[in-house]
C-alpha cells in the first residue's frame, strides 16, 4: 500500500538528505490558513501562496506609510507648538510642588556661587551679571525656606 504525498511520515523513517513536510500557519495576519511546510534546504516558506506573500507585503507597505505620516503630523504639530514660544511639557511644569521648586531654586543658586567662585579669566560682564542674578534671587530662596 502506497503512502499519499501529503502524508507526514515520522522522522524516524526520513534519511538525513530527504526533504520532509509539516504543517505550517500563513504568516499574514488576516490569512492564518494551514499550509504544509517543505523542510529541508532552502528557505522556509512563510506564507500559504504566493498571494498572501503579496498582499503581506502590499499591507505592510500601507502600514509603513501610514506611521510616516502620522509621525510627519506629529513634527509638524511639535514645530506649531514652539512656534508660540512654549514648550509642550509647560502644562506638566506648573504642577511642580513648592519642595522640588525650592530644592531646585537652592541647586541653582549653590551652582552659581561655585561658578563665582572658581571663574578666572572670563568676560567680566558676564560675571557680574551672574552676581547680580544670585544676588537678587538668593533672598528669595532664604525666604521661602524660613516660610
């Protein structure tokens, strides 16, 4: 009695030259039909037919083109937004609480006093411009941490 064609035999009974069959699912999502899968040498089919490797490919396209564009809109709508001088995340900014604002005020103010301190040759305009600015916030800051 004779074996079909598309019968799996077990591995047992297949030589180490001999190309076999198992059952293999379409790769294309909204095709998902069985298919046997030659294996052997050579490249794995991952589709049932040359169609849905097709229509894989012409919707994979599509749904390149549709993140590029979507992804241009966004660049797009970011550029708009700092074309008015803000930021995108100043919404968030206003919900800073009055610790981290003041922790970061303190930051500010200790950084610049190192900068005074260690500056040697730099345009002195500039440092007395960052004196001046210490100078006028530092109250400030001891201020709110005695309040």
């Amino acid at each position: 009695m004779s074996e079909s064609p598309t019968a799996v035999r077990p591995l047992s009974t297949i030589g180490p030259d001999e190309d076999f069959e198992l059952p293999d699912i379409c790769a294309r999502p909204q095709c998902r039909r069985e298919f046997r899968q030659t294996v052997g040498r050579g490249r794995k089919a991952n589709y049932c037919s040359e169609t849905c490797r097709r229509l894989a490919d012409r919707d994979y396209k599509r749904a390149k083109a549709t993140v590029e564009h979507f992804e241009r809109l966004a660049r797009r709508s970011r550029y708009d937004v700092l074309a008015f001088g803000r930021s995108a995340d100043e919404a968030s900014e206003g919900r800073v609480s009055p610790e981290a604002a003041l922790s970061g005020a303190a930051s500010a103010m200790a950084r610049a006093d190192a900068v005074l301190r260690f500056v040697n040759d730099a345009d002195q305009r500039l440092v007395d411009e960052l004196a001046a600015l210490r100078d006028g916030v530092q109250p400030l800051v001891d201020l709110a941490r005695v309040g």
